[in-house]
C-alpha cells in the first residue's frame, strides 16, 4: 500500500513542483540561465524540451558540429593529453564514446570499493530500484569523492564539451550488471542545448562476457534525440505517463532496428574508464554468470552555463552549491 501511495505521488507533476520550491536553494543556479535563454518559467516549475522550443536548438557541443579528427588538435589544451587521450578524443565525433585505460589505480579501486562495503554494511547505501543502483555515494564518502575528483578526468571531460563541467552531478554504484534496456541518458538528465552532459563509468573490478558488462551502440550518438513527445508517453498537464519509461525504451528498441544498429560490449580491467556522449545509447548486458558481481560506478556531468533538467520527469535538476 505505502509503494502503490508513493508512485501515485511520484506521478504527480504538482509533487515535484512543491518539492522544488521547498528546496529552491538547489535551483538558484537556474535563475540567470533561465533570463540568459529567455526561458520565461520560476526555477521551481516543471520543465521539457517543450519549453525550448520557441527559442531555437542553441550552440551544440563544438564536436557535435565539427569532426573531432579533424580538429580537435587546434583547441588550446589538446597536448596535454597522452597520445592514447588524444587518439580517443579525435574519435569521438564518429563513435561517441573513449576509454581511460588504468586511469584508477589499484589502490583508488579498493578504496571505493571498502566504502560502498561500509555503506551497505551501516546500512547507509541509497539503494533504489530493489537494491540495483546506489545512488549518490559521492555524498556519503569523502574517500570516494577525493578519488574521482581527478583533474585529468575533470580536463578530458571539458575539452570534450568544450565547457567546463561541474562537479559529478550524481554518482551510481552497482554490485551486479543493471541489465538495463538500451537508451540515451538524455531522457534522464538533459540540458538546453542538447547534449552537455557526459558520463564516466568506472569498472571496480575485471568485467567479461559473462558477467554482465555494459553495451553500446557506436555512432548513435548521431541520431536524432529521442525526446517525450517522440514517443507516446501518456503524460497530461498534470501527471507523468505510468507506462512512460517502458515506451520510451520500446520507442529506443525501434531506433535500433530501423537503423541496423550493432552492439559492442566493454569488457574492462579494474580502474578502467568508459566516456560516453549525452546521446549514445547504451545500457546493460544479460548476466550469464548469477555467481559473479559487477562492481562499477558511473557518474554522470553537467557542463556549466546550460539548464540542466529531466526530460522524462519534467523537473529541473537540482543541485548542491559546489
């Protein structure tokens, strides 16, 4: 009954809206942004791509209009990078995505790993979706929040945007493969203009076959964004569609078949790092292996100067003053 009451809540956009004005402090980052665009709405209001419509699609990432191969090398800073950096840099427009091999160390990788431990062993994790994900654990560790704050990580991350990115927007950590259908993040966490957020997901220990390793679809990136009227999400003025989610997965699964998308699969060492585009779609392989976990963590960035929203939620993103 208490489930069935909290989902009724949650399909309510009046809820969030509440919500947002009680916690305005984490929406204040939107007010100028808001004048600068000329989004005509109160931080704490419910927003979507609908919103931004009148005001034209904006400045896209500089990769996303330009081919990285051949330009990445005339923006300042691209020789700071190890020649396997750049290399992943130059392929980014045509793939979507890089990986950061061994960019944690053994040590760092433990280190994250006895924290999630302790967490769930106090029983502090933020687990959600029946224990699948935990949720914000770079706001309960300082271990973990240090490790990642690498400024390497931080350099790659906004040379790619070509904008500075904030401090992770949320982290995620996993003990066995989501086995998530694919999808773009975008529906989860989106910006205006399109495409300013990046992922790093990190592999904590060795990751193959068969225990559910993440997959993605090279190039789709390039697709067209697959946004809430794309897909028929039963939303009305005053609630968030029940079945929305499973639409818009199965609105993904068409974009898959009608473009002959293939698969690849990251198979990881511990330490290393997956970058992904806003837009790729991605998601989580069948665990083959039910004895073996998957230990990971992703985490997600918002560039700065942008509006950070849900589109699928229709809420603003809040955020904690850095």
């Amino acid at each position: 009954m208490l489930d069935y009451l909290r989902n009724q809540l949650r399909s309510l956009k009046l809820t969030y809206t509440v919500y947002n004005f009680l916690h305005q402090r984490k929406l204040r980052h939107n007010e100028q942004l808001y004048r600068r665009y000329g989004l005509r709405k109160r931080v704490y209001q419910s927003v979507s791509s609908d919103d931004f419509k009148a005001l034209g699609a904006g400045e896209p990432p500089r990769f996303d209009v330009h081919d990285s191969r051949q330009v990445a090398a005339s923006y300042p800073g691209f020789e700071q990078f190890s020649l396997a950096i750049q290399e992943g840099i130059r392929s980014w427009s045509e793939r979507g995505y890089m990986v950061l091999r061994g960019f944690f160390t053994a040590d760092e990788v433990a280190t994250i790993n006895s924290e999630i431990e302790r967490l769930i062993g106090q029983g502090e994790a933020n687990w959600r979706y029946s224990h699948v994900k935990i949720m914000f654990a770079i706001h309960q560790s300082e271990a973990i929040r240090r490790i990642v704050a690498k400024p390497e990580l931080h350099a790659v991350l906004s040379f790619l945007l070509g904008k500075p990115v904030t401090q992770p927007f949320q982290s995620i950590n996993f003990i066995q493969g989501s086995q998530q259908r694919a999808h773009s993040d975008t529906i989860h966490m989106t910006t205006y203009p399109l495409g300013y957020m990046v992922a790093a997901w990190i592999a904590l220990e060795n990751i193959d076959a068969s225990n559910g390793p993440v997959f993605y679809y090279p190039g789709s990136h390039r697709l067209p964004y697959v946004l809430n009227n794309d897909y028929p999400h039963d939303n009305t003025h005053f609630t968030i569609g029940e079945s929305a989610y499973k639409a818009y997965e199965n609105a993904i699964d068409a974009v898959v078949q009608q473009n002959q998308l293939q698969p690849e699969e990251f198979h990881a060492q511990a330490g290393d790092v997956l970058l992904w585009h806003a837009n790729l779609l991605h998601g989580g392989t069948p665990i083959q292996d039910a004895h073996r976990t998957r230990q990971s963590m992703v985490l997600h960035y918002f560039a700065e100067d942008v509006i950070c929203y849900h589109e699928i939620t229709q809420r603003p993103a809040l955020r904690a003053k850095s």
